[in-house]
C-alpha cells in the first residue's frame, strides 16, 4: 500500500532509523496519515505495530481501521499490534476500572522524579516483545497533548530524546504526529531537527473547499539517510486530498478536472 501517491512507502518507514514527524493543524488534522501507514504496515509490511494513543481510545482506532479493511482484534491476537492508552496513563487515577486494562500501563504519579518514565517502559517492553525478525514501527498520536498533560516541559524533553535513543536501540522505525497550533516551540524544533522525513499538512490558503480538505508537503528531514529518495516539498509540487469515509483521495495539485 503506497501512502501519499507513492511517495511515502511504507515499507520504508518500518526500516531502522526512520522517524517520519507528521506537524498538522487545528483546521487540518493529520490522523488520517497515521491511519494509512498503520493500514499498510500491517497489510503489507507485516510490521509489528507500537500504536501509542494520546487523544483516542482503541474503539475509534478499531472502528476507522475497519473501514480501511484492516481488523485490529485479529492482528492484537498474532501480537503484531500493540496499543497503548497513553492518555488514560496519565489522567486516570490507579482505583479506575480502566487502569485495569492491560492495555493501560500504572498511572503517572505527577510527583514522581520521572513521571513519564512508567510510559517509557511500556513502550520498550512492547518493542522487545515483538518477532525480532520482522520490521518493527512505533506510531505516537498527537503528541502535543503530551505537553499539556505534564507540565514538566523538561521530563516532556527527556521522554522523547530517550524515545529516539530507544528507536536507535532497538532499530524500529518511527512516526509521530504533532500539531503545530498546540506544541511548544521548543518541542517542535526538537522533534523537526530529530527528523529523517518531515511531512506538514495544512488548510488550503483560499480555505476550505468543497472538492478538497487540504494539502500535503513532504519534506527530507535533517537527519535523512545519504542514500534516501529524494522528497522535495515545494508548496508548488504539494499534494492536495479531500478526505472521505473510507480514508483519503489524492489529487496532483493543478490536475482537480475543473474541482479547483
């Protein structure tokens, strides 16, 4: 499955030491590309897949997935998808029946020296416990609300340069989707120069339209591979997509058939 006109592969990502940073917005939100590289590498790839939640629970992923053909229960059971509910982590208080969900690791106690170190855990021990010999891909949701949840800005900090030392590590791939309207400065800079590709979704400068959502611009990141294809992002080479209820609809931008 090609995400984005073939010019995202999947299969790509899924390699060791990629890390695609997906920035959107509040008027273009990007969950749809995670759902598209979740699709493909379980379908095609047979990636083991970390998916780590921040804004929704496992049923909507279930749900949208389903639409895609995609039945998470069935893969969950092989082990090759793992999901976990980073949001009720954090929020939920340890008495919670849904911290009893195996799928919640113990709460986080605010007051700890290294709050987000028991998320930390759960996602290299979901890593470790994968098939070692199949590709293996980690997938963030909306990490901005990350920052909110822990006002900690330097734990914040810490939780991702060991995250990406961890991807070093254990050599899996990762991708993380931050919205621009809702993350610090200083988080965005941080992940964007961490970055191997950099894909930036936005609303359409004449605004929204019937025929078309937004655009896409992918983008080689700062630590892109020597010998990695090359992804230009010129605004005048970006893809444009309308959104439908079972996933996206390209369209080469200038090429709508009288839509645009």
């Amino acid at each position: 499955m090609a995400v984005i006109a073939n010019g995202l592969p999947v299969a790509a990502l899924a390699e060791p030491g990629h890390f695609l940073l997906v920035n959107d917005r509040i008027a273009s939100p990007g969950q749809f590309i995670l759902h598209h590289i979740l699709a493909g590498a379980l379908k095609d790839v047979s990636a083991t897949c970390v998916l780590v939640s921040f804004l929704e629970p496992l049923d909507h992923w279930k749900s949208i997935q389903n639409k895609m053909g995609v039945a998470l229960p069935t893969y969950a059971s092989r082990k090759s998808f793992i999901f976990v509910d980073a949001f009720s982590q954090i929020t939920m208080p340890p008495t919670s029946p849904r911290s009893q969900d195996s799928l919640v690791v113990p709460p986080i106690d605010p007051d700890s020296p290294v709050p987000l170190r028991p998320l930390f855990d759960t996602i290299m021990g979901a890593v470790r416990s994968a098939d070692p010999e199949l590709p293996k891909l980690v997938l963030f949701d909306e990490v901005s609300l990350l920052e909110w949840l822990v006002p900690n800005q330097v734990e914040v900090t810490r939780f991702w340069r060991a995250v990406l030392a961890l991807k070093e590590k254990l050599g899996f791939g990762l991708v993380v989707l931050q919205s621009l309207d809702a993350s610090q400065s200083a988080m965005v800079d941080l992940l964007v120069s961490s970055s191997t590709m950099h894909l930036e979704i936005s609303a359409l400068a004449s605004g929204r339209s019937s025929a078309v959502t937004g655009e896409i611009a992918l983008q080689r990141g700062p630590l892109s591979l020597p010998d990695d294809a090359s992804y230009k992002a010129a605004r005048k080479q970006a893809l444009q997509y309308r959104l439908t209820e079972s996933g996206a609809v390209w369209i080469e931008r200038g090429t709508g058939g009288g839509m645009l």
